[in-house]
C-alpha cells in the first residue's frame, strides 16, 4: 500500500520497488518531487498517469522508517522556480485515473486564509475567467497560508499586485494576490496559519480584497470545491484529481464535449454562425436545430452545441 503525507511516500510493503521522482528529459514541463505525488494499489510500480515523472528507479529493501530516511536527503527542488508565478500547465485531458493528495494530518492542519465574505468566486466574470476567489477585507488585515509548506514566489506582478505564492508538501501551491505589504521571504518554510501578507488593493483590483488561488501541476482548481468558506474548514481531508477535475479549461479553449459526447462551443468576437460551422464540418441549419435557434444572430460568450 502507497501512502503520500505531506509529500512524502511511506511504503507498508517489504522489497518493493520506489520510484524517485526527477523531471524525464522528454517533459516539457519541470516540476519537483512534490509536483504529483500519487496513491497507488499496487505494490511494484505507480498506475496513475501522472507517474510520467517518476522515472529514476531504485530498489529499496527496507521498512518505513528506514524509506523516510532515505526520501529526507532526496533535492525536493531541483526545479524550483522563483521567478514565474505560474508553471506551465499540466494537460490532464488524458489522465483517466485519478490521483489522491492528502491535505492534513495529525500534525498538519488547514488554517483559512482570512475570515471574511466571499465575494466573487472561480469562473466567468463578464467576458474574463476568473482563477480564484476573493475574500472581502481591510488594507492591512492579516492573511494566513492555509497549508504547510515553503514560500516559493514574492513579488509584484501588473495583474495580482503583491503577490505569494506557497507550494505544499502535496504538490498543491495556494496564491495570495493583492497584498499591501508581503511579510514572507523566497525559501521560508511556513506552517498552517503562518501569516504570508497583509491585505491590499495592489495590482488589478477594485477595493481592498484577497485573491485566493489553488493550482495542481499550473493549473488552477476551483476553491471551492476543496475548502467550504462559509464554515472556513476544508470539505475533505482528501482531494481527489481526475480528467474532469480540469473540465472548465476545454471550455474556456471554446470546444469541449460533454458527458453524452455533444459537442460545444463558445461564440469568440467576430465570429458567425457559418464561420462556426465550417470550422466544425456541419452546417449551420444542423446549429440551428441543434439549439432551437430560427435565426442566426449569436453573441459572444454564448454556448452553441454543434454535434
């Protein structure tokens, strides 16, 4: 059995075969060992998709603890990055398992970042998509990292205004946008409940609030649906990542395909009803019916079925 704590892999199995994880030379995205931890069933090698990264095999023939050691000296880091807030996003549309990160334990907990309103959450905003939810508060209110971990980025970016960024020891990283002052430093290891920044309204924003964001692998999740804010407590202890975890990227690409295998797509500026048929080899009577539609006025931002 597989267990993955905080980023570290326990094994309860003896003469097992451990995957040490390290970039593969033919990846075009670098991550570290705590980029993707999975949960495997089996004893001798990873079954989720995202084991791609685990590639330097090494045999142990030891007990736990003896593993724990061994994983303490491994270089977690090796591609840390600094500088980019955001890592290039993992492609998740062909991962058909599904991988389990653990968020607390008995020595870990979930802190909430702040205690205030929700007031604009993950999805589209007018004509933009929105990554993250913001949480209403005061300049100079304190915000806190909601898991353990080690600060990765500090800075001042056009759009997020001050900006931290924490990675956790599950290969989840939290962000926190628009600070008036950042109280952390690159490389610090924090706990739960560490306060990371004071609240703003640097960058692109209108009022004093926190922009709040959890992304696996560069891509972003919706909050959520990992923390319940009203309660300020997490759902699970558990989160589950799977192919549809990720469903809204298709949608913000303008094409995905639902659960009956209808596909849609999004009506872009400049584009027509004939335009958006020829682009996907059907006619524009077959949209018409296929949406209940007499004419051919569309709008951009409106969802149109086209198979």
């Amino acid at each position: 059995m597989l267990i993955a704590i905080l980023g570290l892999v326990f094994f309860t199995h003896i003469n097992i075969k451990a995957q040490i994880f390290e970039p593969r030379p033919d990846c075009t995205i670098a991550e570290s060992m705590n980029d993707s931890i999975d949960l495997g069933n089996i004893y001798d090698y990873f079954i989720d998709s995202l084991g791609i990264y685990f590639f330097s095999d090494i045999e142990y023939s030891a007990d736990a603890n003896e593993f724990f050691v061994e994983l303490m000296g491994l270089d977690f880091y090796e591609s840390w990055d600094s500088i980019q807030i955001h890592y290039p996003k993992f492609d998740f549309k062909n991962k058909e398992d599904t991988t389990y990160l653990l968020l607390v334990t008995e020595n870990s907990q979930y802190v909430h970042p702040f205690d205030g309103k929700v007031t604009s959450n993950f999805g589209w905003r007018r004509r933009r998509f929105h990554y993250g939810t913001d949480i209403n508060l005061n300049t100079g209110d304190t915000v806190l990292t909601s898991f353990d971990g080690i600060v990765r980025i500090t800075k001042r970016s056009r759009s997020y205004g001050n900006v931290v960024v924490v990675r956790h020891f599950n290969g989840l990283e939290t962000l926190y946008a628009h600070f008036s002052k950042i109280l952390v430093s690159v490389g610090d290891t924090l706990k739960a409940g560490t306060a990371v920044g004071l609240g703003g309204n640097t960058g692109r924003s209108f009022g004093s609030h926190l922009h709040y964001e959890l992304r696996y692998l560069g891509v972003a999740l919706n909050p959520t649906t990992v923390i319940d804010f009203e309660n300020k407590k997490l759902i699970s202890d558990t989160l589950a990542i799977s192919k549809s975890t990720f469903d809204y990227v298709n949608i913000i690409s303008g094409v995905y395909t639902d659960s009956k295998n209808a596909k849609w797509v999004v009506v872009k500026r400049g584009d027509t009803l004939s335009h958006i048929a020829a682009r996907n080899r059907t006619s524009v009577s077959r949209i018409q019916q296929l949406n209940n539609m007499r004419g051919t006025l569309i709008r951009e931002g409106q969802k149109l079925r086209v198979q």
